[in-house]
C-alpha cells in the first residue's frame, strides 16, 4: 500500500487561526474577503489577537464579525469610527480598528470620520472603496465615478448634479490629526503583499499614540458593478487607479504631499 | 476633629450635582455635546477630569457620543452621556442599538421646551421619547425622574445599579429647571459603587474564551423574534423596579399625578386646596419605566376622580387613564414650550373640575 500522500506534504499557506471557520459570505470574486484576511493576517503575526477589538460597519461587511476571530462591535451605519473612539478612550491600551464601506465612512458617516482621524484617535481605520453601495443592491456611493452606471444613477454619476467622486482620503490625509495614510488594493497577489505592510505598520504606529492611521482598500463590487470578477479587476485598474491612485499619501516623518489631480 | 462619618453636604446647582456624583459613581468616561439647559454637566467633567482619573471628550454631535458610549460600553466600561431635547431626539437610532445590544449605560435629558428647536425653558415634553421607546423597534428604557437636586445626585447611583443590574440602558429624565436651579444635598460617597468589568465585553479575545461579539443584528427572523421576545421579558422583569412617592394619599379623594418638577408644584397645589377642606393626594411616579400602574389602579377604586399636571400638552395622562381603566374621571392640566405651571392655577383647576363641575370647552 502506498503511503498517504499527504504525508509528504508541506503547509506552505494556511487560514491564520484570527479567522473563524466560517465561510464567507461575500460574492464571488469580492475584494471584502481577502481584505478581511490580509487584516487577520496581520493581527496573528503580532501575536495580538487577546488585544486587538474591531468594529464592524453596516454595509456588505456587517457580518465581519463572523469572520474575523477577534472581539467585536458592530456599529451603527457610518458610526464606526466613533464607537472606535468610545473602545479607544476606555482601553488605551489596546489595539483598535474600524472597518467600514464608502457610503458608510464617506457618506453617512462623514462628521464622524473627520472628526476621528482630526482629534488624532490612536486607531487604524480601513475604509473598502468599491465606489458602489454593495449591500443596498448597487447604488451611487459618494465614490462612485463620473459618468458611473449605479441603480440610482441610471445615467451615470453626473457631476453637476450629485458631485464630483469624493477623495476622502487625500481629505483626512491634510488633517494634523491623521499619523499614516496610504491607499492600496487588493486585486493581485502583489497589491495584497503591498496592503500587508502597510497594515502591519499600522498596528505598530499604534503604540506610538501618534494618531490616526487610515488605509484605504481600493475594491472591487463585482454584482454591483454587473461584471464578472476578471472584467471587475481590469475595471478598476482603467478607471479606479486614475481616480485613486495607490500608494502612500502621508507617511509619518515626511511632509504631506497630497495629491492635487481631480481627473 | 473631623468625623470621617460626616455627611458632606453641599449647595449645586442640578446639572452640577449630577456631574459630581456620576464622578463619585466612578464613571470611566464621558462623552457630550453642548447643549442649553445642560451644559454645564459638559463643563463640569471637562473641569474635573484631569484631577479625577475619567475620560471627557466632547463629541462632534449628539450621534457621535451615543455611538461613543455604544462601544465604550461594549468595552465593559461604566459610561454616561446627557444633551437636552433636540440632541436626544438625535441619539434616538444610537438608544436603539444599544438596548438591544443590551449595554449599561446612563443617559441623561435635561429637557426642554419643544418641538422643534423650541426654547431653552423647561419642558417635560419628552415623556413619550422616553418611556414609549423614542427610536426604533421594541425596546424600553429604565426611566428615572428626578425633583430635587438631591436626586439628580442619587439617581445617578441609581441608574448605573438598575442600568447593570439588567443589562440596559437607563435614562434620566429631568428638565431644565431641575439642571440650572441650587439646592442643598448631600453628596453620595465615592466609590460607593463597586464595578467589574462584565464577561461579554470586547476587551481582547483570550485563548481561554471565544470572542466576544456586541451586535443588533440578528438577520434570521426567528433568532430576531427570538431576540425580542427575551428583551420583553427582561422588561416585565424590570417591574419589580417601580418606584414612586406618595404625598397625603391616606384619605384623598382626589388624586393628582405628576412627575419631576411638576410634582413638586403639585405639592404645594395639595397644600393649598386642602386648607380648603378639599382631600387631595398625590402620586409621583419616580421610575417613568416601569410605571407605578398598580398604585394608581389601586388608588382609582375610592377616588372621586385623577388630576395629570404635566409640563406638555398631556403625556402621561394616557398612561394614568390606562391605569385608572375608567373607573372615575381623568383630567389633565399641563403647561406647554418651556412654562412653569403656577400652584395657584392647579388649584384653581381641580377646584373647576372637581368642585364647579366645569367641562372642557
Ligand atoms: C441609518 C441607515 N441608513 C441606511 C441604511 C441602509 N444601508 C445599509 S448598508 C448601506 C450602504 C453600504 O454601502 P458601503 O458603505 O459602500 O458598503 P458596501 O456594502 O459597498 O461594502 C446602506 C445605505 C442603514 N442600515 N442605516
């Protein structure tokens, strides 16, 4: 008899034990899954899990929770960051961070958001940019681009009468408050290497109490979008990259040097 | 020599008072935004916490310190916030979530006179808000009414225990001349109030345990129902918790009810028609929710009738006449947009129902 087969086998890649065994629920081919694990990812090789608390969005991520193996809050539709804060001020010294969706950080939750990353709030925030509101069923979010087919920008997203797509980013990015903010993706291996390190920086950044660290996740929305996920991540790459270019915004130690273009 | 024993007295103003023994409650952290009659209490803890080991932050707005206070709370932590009137109204969707989510918590509305942005007088137009659930869905907050500056302190005590105790929301309900006016009390003790940090509360996943979770959503409209049907019974549980005062109800005939300030003008309204020969009695209801309904069942089977003072249009009248079920008369009088009913004019309106027999126009 042969010798199990898998015997000879050696872990090259495993689900990090800060992800429950649950599957996801996301849609074929979303970005919200594997941002999810980039983030857990992170939480394990820091070996904080027993410090880390997370606060949930309303929005396709509600139920990250499910997933991620780690306490957590789920809070109201774009209050994250604020209930972030309330976590922050009683626990300084643990790790905190709020994951939210565009309608939910830019939109609704606006005030909130500004107000967090300017009072200099020692948490990470990640904000998914898929420029759709996913969980609603595909409408315009504040991101959504010009000219953007949404259900309720039937015609596309037009500019004279809803507003130009908002850079929240490069916004909170001018506030003295926010310590390290980058933009990243999550469409190909490469990208989610590059998302890692920034996110592990930003844990770290945190025990320096130096303020707030925002990443933005440029995504994808495949059923919003009406696409396939192939044709979703080349469509983010022509027309999401020209909008939200990736890379470093601010940097701590470096002067800010926010983007001026608004193509 | 000092007597360690000694009770320590003070003159405050309501808003102050209540400040101070949320301190002495041992509040972690406090979160608000400015707001006329009440911002002082804001003032005071921006004042004091340096010295006295809380947190302060002033909010953006009224829906950033709820959301605050949500995951403070869901961190385990003994937390307050309070605005008036028009900042509560914004707080509603946040209450909701954190009832149902089922986290300790005091919230304060030093109310004033509505609707709209109204007046910054006193009101007790926010009865309803505040025992009928205010935001969405089927909750109940434990609902404490004050009438002194004694109790804006003691109640403080009594909303963290009663908050704790069943795991929910609590809320006291004064109004703004209750905040602003000075009155003698006798401060409660610091650390009077012990306070561990619960098990279900987000403080880092150890190996030990699964993680914890603090959530209102419950997608499944079984496990939703489910959900609902173990808050009501935490609400009928809350029953227990009625309180209420009683002011010459040994022999009355009829019957005033009123809350807050306007059971102390009511007090006075008891004096005077009963140096008119006229029993009259009074029931104050302390606990809003749950509501003394029995005592005023109890108290309609002799009486000739029930007189509501109330500081709106007629709140709590509805929830008296359920209680007295037709058995006798219920009449209201109220005060609305921020004025003070006088003694003189209850008076002279009970004696015009009662003793002249005058019907409404
Ligand atoms: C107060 C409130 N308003 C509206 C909604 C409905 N709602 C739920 S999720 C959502 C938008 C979510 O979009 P986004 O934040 O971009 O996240 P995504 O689903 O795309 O990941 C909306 C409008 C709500 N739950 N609460």
């Amino acid at each position: 008899m042969e010798a199990n087969i898998l015997d000879n086998l050696e872990v090259v890649y495993q689900k990090p034990e800060t992800l429950t065994d649950t599957p996801f629920h996301y849609c074929p081919g979303c970005g919200h899954g594997v941002a999810h694990r980039v983030i857990m990812e992170v939480v394990e090789e820091l070996g904080i899990q027993d410090q880390t608390i997370g606060v949930a969005p309303v929005g396709c991520s509600v139920f990250a929770y499910h997933y991620m193996n780690v306490d957590m809050q789920e809070a109201a539709h774009g209050r994250a960051s604020a209930a972030a804060t309330g976590i922050k001020r009683v626990l300084p010294d643990k790790y905190v961070f709020s994951y939210q969706g565009d309608g939910d950080l830019a939109a609704i939750g606006t005030a909130e958001t500004i107000h967090t990353v300017n009072r200099g709030e020692n948490i990470l925030m990640v904000f998914v940019n898929n420029a759709i509101y996913g969980m609603t069923g595909g409408q315009m979010a504040p991101t959504s681009l010009c000219g953007q087919v949404t259900s309720t920008s039937p015609y596309g997203r037009e500019a004279t009468q809803i507003g130009f797509p908002l850079k929240i980013t490069e916004l909170i990015a001018q506030l003295p408050g926010a310590y390290f903010v980058a933009r990243h993706a999550v469409h190909t291996p490469n990208a989610v290497r590059k998302l890692k390190k920034a996110l592990k920086s930003a844990f770290e950044y945190q025990k320096l109490n130096k303020g707030t660290c925002f990443i933005e996740i440029v995504s994808n929305c495949p059923s919003g979008w009406k696409m396939n996920p192939l044709d979703s991540q080349k469509w983010i790459e022509e027309n999401m990259f020209p909008m939200y270019p990736l890379g470093d915004i601010k940097v701590p130690g470096k002067s800010t040097t926010p983007s001026t273009e608004n193509n | 020599m000092e007597n360690s024993n000694k009770k320590e007295v003070r003159l405050m103003k309501g808003n102050e008072a209540l400040a101070e023994a949320a301190i002495r409650a041992g509040i972690k952290a406090y979160f608000g935004y400015p707001i006329t009659p009440q911002s002082e209490i804001l003032e005071y803890f921006t004042e004091q916490a340096p010295k006295r080991n809380f947190t302060v932050l002033q909010a953006e707005s009224e829906v950033a310190s709820i959301n605050m206070i949500y995951g403070a709370a869901g961190a385990g932590a003994r937390v307050m916030t309070s605005s008036s009137s028009p900042g509560v109204s914004l707080m509603q969707e946040g209450i909701s979530y954190i009832a149902t989510a089922e986290l300790p918590c005091l919230i304060v509305n030093i109310t004033r006179g509505g609707p709209g942005l109204g007046t910054i007088q006193p009101s007790q137009g926010d009865y309803f808000q505040s025992v009928k659930g205010g935001g969405h869905g089927d909750y109940k907050l434990i609902v404490l009414a004050p009438s002194s500056v004694q109790e804006m302190a003691d109640f403080v005590f009594e909303g963290f225990k009663l908050a704790e105790k069943y795991r929910n929301p609590a809320l006291i309900l004064a109004d703004g001349a209750l905040g602003q006016m000075m009155e003698k009390l006798v401060l409660p003790e610091e650390g009077s109030l012990p306070h561990v940090t619960p098990d279900w509360a987000t403080i880092g996943k150890t190996k030990d345990r699964e993680r914890n979770v603090i959530t209102s959503l419950h997608i499944q409209p079984e496990k939703m129902e489910a959900v609902n049907h173990h808050l009501q019974e935490k609400y009928k549980a809350m029953e227990q918790e009625v309180r209420f005062e009683e002011y010459f109800m040994d022999d009355a005939e009829i019957v005033f009810v009123a809350f807050g300030l306007s059971a102390r003008i009511c007090q006075k309204a008891v004096d005077i028609v009963r140096e008119k020969g006229i029993k009259a009695g009074l029931i104050r209801p302390i606990t809003l929710f749950p509501f003394p309904k029995q005592r005023i069942a109890d108290a309609a089977q002799n009486a000739a009738g029930f007189m509501v003072v109330e500081m709106n249009a007629g709140q709590m009248v509805e929830d008296v006449q359920l209680a007295v079920n037709g058995k006798c008369p219920v009449y209201f009088k109220g005060r609305m947009g921020g004025m003070i009913p006088t003694p003189e004019e209850i008076a002279v309106e009970l004696e015009a129902k009662f003793i002249h027999h005058e019907e409404e126009v």
